[in-house]
C-alpha cells in the first residue's frame, strides 16, 4: 500500500512490480490542506478498513512528502497500524527528510518500523549519489544489493561493501557532509531554515491574503503557500516569467480534488536564503498576475498535479 502524497517515482516502482509480480497496490488518499497529525491517523484508519489485515503486507510512507511538503507523523501512524496488522512491514522514504529533521531510527523501530532509506544531495549538503539505507536487525536477512560483493554475504554490510565496478567517490564525502553540518551546528542549520520557511510562509499569505497547507509543526524547511489565483494561463505565466526572465525556478501545481481548483507553490528555506528573497518571490507573483498573459511564450508543462 501507498499513500497518494507519495512521490511518483515510488508509486510508479510500486505499480512495476505489482504488474511483475502479481501483485495489487492500494492507494490511499490523502486530502489537503491538513489540519494536523490526526488527518493522517484517519488516513491509516481507512488503509485497514479497505484492506484485510491478512492481505496488508507491506506499505510506503514518506517521511516528509515531496509536493506539498508535510511532515507524516510515522510513529503515530505506525503505532495505529502496527496495533491491529502487527505483520505489516512498514518501509519509510526519507529522501526529503535527512538534514531537514532530526531522524531517530531507534524510536522508528520501537513501533515496528522496519526499513528506512533516504539521500544526502537534498538537504544534507553532500554529492548526488550519496544515500543510506538502514535496517532493522531483525528483517535483514531479506535485505540483498541488487550486486552482491566481493566480500559475499557474510554480514548485511558485507553485502554491501563493494557492489561492482563503480565510481565510489560520493560515498567518501558524507563524513565531510556531516562535519560541515557540525561545524555551523546541526541543529542551528534546521532552526534557521524551519523558522525561515515559517516567516516566509506568513509573509506571503499575508501578501496574497491565502494559506499554508499545514500546521507549522508539520512543515521543516518547505512551506506550501496558496497562490492568489485560479487562473491556470497566470499560473504558466508565473513558472515561465520566473525561468526566462529571473533565472529563478518555482514549482507550482494545481492540488488534485480541490474544488473549484487551487494552486499552491512550495519554496524551500535554505542557510543561503532570508526573508528578503521570500518577499521578492511575493512581489513577483504578484506583478505577474496583475499584467496580461502571454500565451505565445508560456513554457510546458508547469502545472505538477500531485
């Protein structure tokens, strides 16, 4: 099973192999805006209410989901499955997560967690390439590289020691990664960039007069504001306008079963950025909307519809 806040690239996997193996994937919806961690207990009520627990093997949850940007609260979710489909194996993607939250496996594995992987070059500050992937002790003997190493199967690193004729390089720098961070502050680097995203995000729905899509405490160093528009041909006109004559990229897209259509933008806060920058996103928006569309010159596609 799959929650529809997933990111594509897992649901698409997810549908791969259930075509490969015979298998079925149950998509459980997610509606946002959320009004808090409760909306995703009930998401995780309904999974085991539309699936025999006998039938429910295995599910996906982000630890931080991509478009919008909300913090999924694992342990509680897992606590509310895991009580009635103790059998359940539970596999977190944690791509956005890393270097945005602090990331505790030991109390992830207390409720029954069992499989977590997440990458460095998002938010870490390391190389494209650099990841990890953590098991628990427990379910790793099911755990095999897709090339197993040279130096065999003996332990579940071993396995993973040395997996073909490979560029290693970005392996190395995650210690670097990870003494960077130390060396500004760990801690200090995500309450910069969460209280940034906060300030940013009130600003600008006090700019447009819209909305964050969630409670503060569920976003770290993305927000999710409302666009003030639900004019499509403005929303091109935006991603376009900032690509080609602001060198700036905005992600924007229309939020699926909103009825009449929304559009949101997520921005990211990072250590290089300050408020000023979030105010001249809001300007720009804004002077945007206010001039006539120029259709002839709009870029495709712009809209995601997650």
């Amino acid at each position: 099973a799959v929650l529809s806040s997933a990111y594509p690239m897992v649901s698409n996997t997810l549908d791969y192999l259930a075509e490969e193996k015979g298998f079925t994937v149950e998509v459980v919806d997610v509606q946002f805006p959320v009004a808090g961690e409760a909306d995703f207990f009930a998401v995780a009520e309904k999974l085991l209410e539309s699936v025999p627990v006998d039938k429910l093997k295995i599910l996906v949850l982000s630890h931080i989901t991509s478009t919008p940007a909300v913090i999924v609260p694992l342990t509680g979710m897992a606590t509310v499955l895991k009580a009635r489909a103790p059998s359940l194996h539970i596999v977190v993607d944690g791509a956005h997560a890393l270097g945005q939250i602090p990331i505790h496996v030991a109390e992830l594995e207390a409720v029954g967690i069992e499989y977590y992987v997440a990458n460095g070059h998002k938010w870490l500050y390391s190389p494209k390439g650099t990841a990890f992937l953590w098991v628990s002790k427990k379910s790793q003997g099911g755990i095999v590289p897709t090339v197993v190493s040279s130096e065999g199967l003996r332990s579940f690193t071993d396995g993973f020691m040395y997996t073909g004729t490979r560029d290693y390089t970005s392996f190395c720098t995650m210690g670097t990664a990870f003494d960077y961070r130390a060396a500004l502050g760990d801690s200090a680097i995500m309450d910069y960039m969460h209280r940034l995203a906060t300030q940013g995000g009130q600003l600008l729905t006090s700019m447009w007069k819209t909305e964050v899509i969630a409670p503060e405490r569920m976003y770290a160093a993305m927000v999710d504001v409302r666009l003030p528009t639900v004019d499509s041909d403005k929303v091109s006109e935006i991603s376009t306008v900032f690509e080609t004559e602001h060198n700036m990229f905005i992600v924007v897209y229309q939020l699926k079963g909103s009825d009449p259509p929304t559009f949101w933008t997520r921005l990211s806060a990072q250590i290089y950025l300050e408020l000023s920058d979030f105010e001249k996103v809001g300007r720009l928006v804004l002077e945007i909307i206010d001039r006539p569309v120029d259709k002839a010159n709009v870029l495709e596609p712009v809209i995601i519809k997650p």
